[in-house]
C-alpha cells in the first residue's frame, strides 16, 4: 500500500514540477476565486422579448418650432433625416415628439418599414389609418395610453409583435378577441387593474407575453387612479389558472422575485407555459463563460501530463505504467469538477445542468484530440464541426446570443429538462472514457510517426509525388492536401517555399471557409423548405445576431495558425539543419504564419462593418482598426510560437498579448465616455486609436521577427 502511495505521490510531484502546468493552475484558481466569491445578481440585462427590431433603428425627432434646450445640436429631425436617407432604405423607425402640440409626420415614404415605435404621440383616426397602410409593418411600439376606438384591433390584425400601455386593454377589451395577429404582446402594467390578466388571455394567437412595471412608476405614483397592484408581480392562483390554460401561451416574463421567495410559488405551477425572468444577470452569463474556460484549462492539465507520460519510453517498459497516470488524471480532474459544480450551485443552475457546463468542453476537447490524431478516417472529418461548435458554445453565452435562445437556456438552466440534461451527462461521460482508453495508442502512434522524417517537408524535392490521400486511410489528407502537385521544391523562390511550408499544414482556411459556405448553403435550402410548408419568413426578425452565427469561423480561424505551427515545432527543429540561411529560414516560415491569417482578416472585417450604416470616415477607421492592426496583432502574438522554445513562456506571452488590447480600449472607452456616441470626437478618436494601433502592430512583429531569428532551434 505504501508502495503504491508514493507512486501516486511521485505522479503528482510531476505536475507541478512543470512551469507550463503551474501557470494554467493560477489561472484556473483565479477564476475558481471570481466565482466562488463573485455577485450572482445585478447587472442585469433585458431577456423578456418586445418587438424586435430586424436592422438598425433610426432613431427621428419630430420637427418643432422650439426644441428643448441643449438639445438642438444633438437630435436628428424629421426634415433633416429625409434630407440625407431614402425612406425606402428604412426598416425600423423610432419617432418621438419634442412637444405636446406635434403632430405625427406622414409615414406614407416609408414603405418598407418593419418596425416603428411611437413615443408620445397622440394617435387620431387618420394616424391609424396611415399606420395600418405600411405594407411590410410587423412590430409596433405605442406609449401612450389613449387610442382612438377600433386602433387596438385594427393594430392587432395588422402585426405580430405589439408593446403598448395595460390601459389601452383596459379601455377596449371588445377589441381584445379580433386581435388574431398578435403573438408577442410587451404589456407595461403601470396603473392597470388586476384584472388585466382576464383581457390578455382573449388575444387568440397569443404565444410570447411580457409583464413589466414602468420605469417612471416612482415618479407618476402620486398620480395614479387606483392603489398600485403592480409594484411587483403576485398572481394568485386564478390569474395563473388564466395563463396556464391559454391554448397557444408558451411563454410569460416577468419579475417573480416576490412570488419566488416571498409566496414561494414554484414555476411548474404554470405548466404547460414557461415562467421566465424578464431580466437575467449578466454576472451568470460571466460564470458560465468562466466555467467552461476553466475547465478547457484543466483538460489542458490533464491532457499534456497524460501525453508527455504516455510517450516516455517507461509506458512500453514499465509493467501497469499507464493506470496510476489516468487514476491520478482523473481524480485531478474529477475534484476541479467537484469543486467548480458547487461554486456553479451558488448562482442558482440546476444540479444537472451545472454538470452539464461543465463537462461540455473536455468532451468536445477529448474528441478533438482523438479525431486529429487518428488514423481513422471518418474520426479526422469530426474535427471541424467539433471546434466550431466549441466556439459557438462560447459565442451563445454573450450577451446578444444568450438574449436569442434566452427562454431554451434559462429553462434548461433551472433544471427544468432533466431527462435531456441526463442524456447529455452521459454522451459526455462516454466521450471522455473512449477518449482516454484510446490515448495510449494514439500517443505511442504519433510518438512513432515523429521519430521519422517529419512528414509534408517543403525541403523533399519528392515531395510533389508523394499523394498521401491515395494512400490506405488517407483519404481525409485530400481534403488538406489539395493542389500539392501544381508547386514543386525550388530553393531560390521565397513566395514558393512559403507555399509549400503551408502546404505542411493540417489547418487550410480556404478549406474550412468551404466547409462553412456549404453549411450555409444547406442551412438555407433546409430553412427555404421547412419556410415553404409552414409559410413562415426565411428570415425570422428574431434570428440570432451575425457576430454569434460568424464568430465560430472567426475564433477557429484566429487560434487556428497558433495550433497548427505548435505542432511543427517538433519538426522545425530537424528542418532548421538544412544547408538554408537562418534570415532565408526565419522569414519563409513567418510569411507562412502570416499568411495562415487570411481568413481571420476577412472575418474580422466583415464583423466590424457588416453591422450597420456608418460614415464614410467611421467606416474607414473601422477598416484601420480591425482590417490591418488587428490581424497585425494577431500575427505578431501566434508568432510566439515561432519566437520561444518553452511551452510556458509561448502561453504567456500569448495571453499577456491577448489581455493588452483589451484593457487599453477598456481604458479608453471608460474615459471617453462624456463624449457623444457617435459623434465627432468618436469617429475622430476612432481614426487615431487606429493609426497608433498599426504602428504598434508593427513594432510587435518587428521584435517578433528578431526574437524568432535569435533563437535555438536544437
């Protein structure tokens, strides 16, 4: 028994005996304290749907005479907008009333608008009627309580998505049952009566219902007609029957602190409807994301150890070499799962969906792993959709693409799908096993095909003949090694040497760009039909935002390059003792990293300006800032890679890179935020920060170069 203690004691020893393993452990420590000790409330952010708005909403002020002090610089008016933008290009509008006396301007140029929101105008019959003649209207946004009779049905069997005061239902509840159009109702509940609810649950169609208390409550207190009812929000059980019964009611949102922990009503009291929060804390989403980042790092722990044991000559010596290392892996592994489940528990998940998060990315990561260096064929295909769904995971659980699947999530995160949450446990648990019975053979594999030539060498004047897709269990190297026969071995041509360097690559953007075109193309022939026999719109006003569909390809794209020449290192400490020049060496292989970023260039690109109208300057800026600097930063932070020899030292460096751009524009944005949004001094700053950043960029790719050209290849 002693003996075989310090052996375990022995295997631990070499965990921290490693620089690299040391820093990760400070990292995930670091994170461990943040949500150990971190706020689980406030910093909320708005989940409860409400007419949503397809494109950017301009936002327009009504033409007076006497606009309000301070304000004549700083608003756009009717007049003025109509002056510089083709009201046909306009899909959502905001119009707002300066003073009392302002009329509503005529909306008859705008016909293709989508959406509108109406704040404080006093609509009339002739109001109504030009509102109801927008062909393509589908959400509108009423504040005022006072509506000429028959606008509430008229409004209600022309759009699906309707936000306006409870009063107005109050008024006219024989118009509540022709609203048949009506499917997401945002109702503010200030000063209604508790039997609003009676009126709500008349509309037919009614699928989505939001309950919220005006923000101005406080100040129209005094004011109110009846005792406030809906300081916060206590149905009791005949309101809810109401809402449990309805026959299309999927979902309600509100704030049910006071029936949560006051009353103590529990949320399957409204089955078959959902209760959701109408505000989320964007503390959770934060320990989400450190949840899972945390555990990449541990698997990253456990994977190097597991490797750089499995690969020493004692793993094919030693008798039951292998089985104290993976007891020792995974009980290390097991109590950083432990500990982070209970620190998960703190911000109100469920038990089952708390061990979900975590064990979703070392699953996926055991997975990588083993399809990227088997030989199985339909194994190394996983690899792709595996990382990109690895980044989407991350990408869902921002702000923008948490708000898109926030009534799913939150559901899924109290722990109200067990049996969904137990069947991923178990895909995940199964992965993770497979994974680590497999490990064994895979390293002692790789470790075999690295003690050869190391294999796509652009040095091999053969190499142009060697077809390794056409070779048995192969095939997977088409699709990496596609176009090797048009370059041959020529030693005097730089540009041809960096091409064969990077035909040396397991990672092709112009593949992945492929792969992703062809899930578009398919995503979109599959939505087309399924749109054609349910006659719904191809694309829904509420689809999740372009940063969260786009930035799985961005992330692989940007780590990728780092990755795949990680892996050379091995490789390119034989290939530096070829009869080539060290300045010759150096530069081939840093234009090959380089041009490995071409397809993060244009993600980036695209990220940044495909988001909404801008100036011709701000667009310019924009194009600067992430078109040029930033691809410059990124090359110049995976050349690390290229520029150290310890595994420590490269990680470092990258995430001290990493973190660097991040707290400089932190910094500016904190102390720039007097200036206006959008205004002059922003777009000129914009221009500035932009021209310093490329100056640094290069300046960093400068020192790179020479630290690259510097060090030991042995």
């Amino acid at each position: 028994m002693s003996v075989q203690s310090n052996q375990y004691k022995q295997i631990l020893k070499t965990y921290w005996q490693r620089p690299l393993v040391l820093l990760l452990m400070i990292f995930i420590l670091s994170f461990f304290v943040y949500l150990a000790m971190g706020k689980t409330d406030g910093n909320v952010i708005q989940v409860g749907p409400r007419p949503h708005a397809p494109d950017r909403i301009e936002r327009v002020y009504t033409d007076s005479d006497t606009p309000k002090p301070g304000e004549e610089k700083s608003i756009q008016t009717y007049t003025e907008f109509l002056e510089h933008v083709d009201p046909q290009d306009v899909v959502a509008l905001n119009l707002i009333r300066l003073n009392v006396n302002d009329p509503l301007p005529d909306l008859s140029p705008f016909q293709n608008l989508v959406y509108l929101d109406l704040g404080g105008f006093e609509l009339t019959d002739a109001n109504v009627d030009q509102i109801c003649q927008l062909p393509k209207l589908d959400a509108l946004v009423v504040t005022q309580p006072r509506l000429p009779a028959g606008a509430l049905q008229r409004f209600g069997k022309k759009v699906s998505q309707l936000e306006l005061p409870a009063l107005t239902l109050e008024k006219y509840p024989d118009e509540i049952p022709q609203m048949s159009n009506v499917k997401l109702l945002a109702l503010h509940l200030f000063d209604a009566a508790p039997e609003i609810l009676e009126n709500v649950v008349q509309i037919p169609q009614l699928q989505q219902l939001t309950l919220s208390v005006n923000q101005n409550l406080e100040a129209h207190r005094r004011q109110s007609r009846t005792a406030q009812a809906w300081d916060y929000i206590d149905l009791n059980e005949q309101q809810i029957a109401l809402l449990r019964n309805h026959p299309t009611l999927k979902e309600v949102y509100a704030n049910w602190f006071y029936m949560d922990h006051v009353r103590k009503i529990k949320k399957s009291a409204f089955l078959p409807v959902r209760a959701l929060p109408i505000m989320y804390s964007n503390n959770k989403i934060k320990a989400i994301s450190g949840t899972i980042f945390s555990m990449v790092l541990l698997f990253s722990i456990v994977s190097l150890q597991l490797w750089a044991h499995f690969i020493s000559p004692a793993a094919r010596v030693v008798p039951h070499y292998l089985v104290p290392h993976r007891r020792v892996a995974v009980g290390i592994f097991s109590v950083g799962v432990f500990l982070f489940w209970f620190a998960l528990l703190r911000y109100g998940f469920g038990m089952l969906p708390s061990l979900n998060l975590l064990l979703f990315s070392p699953a996926v990561c055991c997975l990588f792993v083993i399809a990227q260096l088997s030989g199985k064929t339909y194994q190394k295909w996983l690899t792709v959709p595996m990382v990109v769904s690895l980044f989407w995971f991350f990408l869902i659980f921002s702000n923008q693409g948490f708000k898109a699947i926030a009534s799913t999530a939150i559901w899924f995160l109290w722990g109200q799908m067990p049996i969904l949450s137990l069947i991923i446990i178990g895909i995940e648990i199964a992965f993770i096993f497979w994974s680590l019975t497999k490990l064994p053979a895979v390293t002692d594999m790789v470790n075999e095909s690295y003690t050869s030539m190391p294999a796509l060498s652009p040095w091999d004047s053969q190499r142009s003949k060697q077809f390794q897709w056409k070779k048995k269990n192969r095939l997977f190297f088409w699709f990496i090694d596609h176009g090797i026969t048009g370059l041959k071995y020529r030693g005097e041509s730089t540009w041809n040497m960096v091409h064969l360097w990077r035909q040396g690559n397991t990672f092709r953007p112009l593949a992945v760009l492929t792969f992703f075109l062809l899930v578009v193309f398919f995503g979109l022939l599959f939505q087309g039909i399924r749109c054609y026999f349910t006659s719904e719109e191809l694309f829904p006003h509420n689809r999740i935002p372009l940063s969260v569909i786009f930035g799985g390809p961005c992330g692989l794209a940007i780590i990728m390059p780092a990755i795949t020449w990680w892996q050379r290192r091995k490789s390119l400490e034989v290939e530096s003792m070829r009869p080539v020049s060290r300045n010759d060496f150096v530069k081939q292989l840093y234009l090959s990293l380089a041009l490995d970023h071409w397809l993060a260039v244009i993600c980036l690109i695209g990220l940044s300006l495909f988001d909404a109208p801008r100036g011709v300057t701000e667009v310019l800026g924009m194009f600067l800032l992430f078109g040029i600097a930033a691809p410059l930063w990124l090359i110049g932070m995976s050349s690390s890679v290229l520029a150290f020899k310890r595994s420590w030292v490269i990680v470092l460096n990258i995430i001290g890179l990493l973190i660097l751009p991040i707290a400089f524009f932190a910094s500016i944005a904190v102390f720039n935020n007097s200036n206006t949004v959008g205004g002059p001094e922003d777009v000129q700053l914009l221009i500035q920060m932009a021209l310093a950043a490329i100056a640094v960029a290069i300046g960093l790719n400068v020192l790179m170069y020479f630290a690259t050209l510097k060090r030991e290849w042995g």
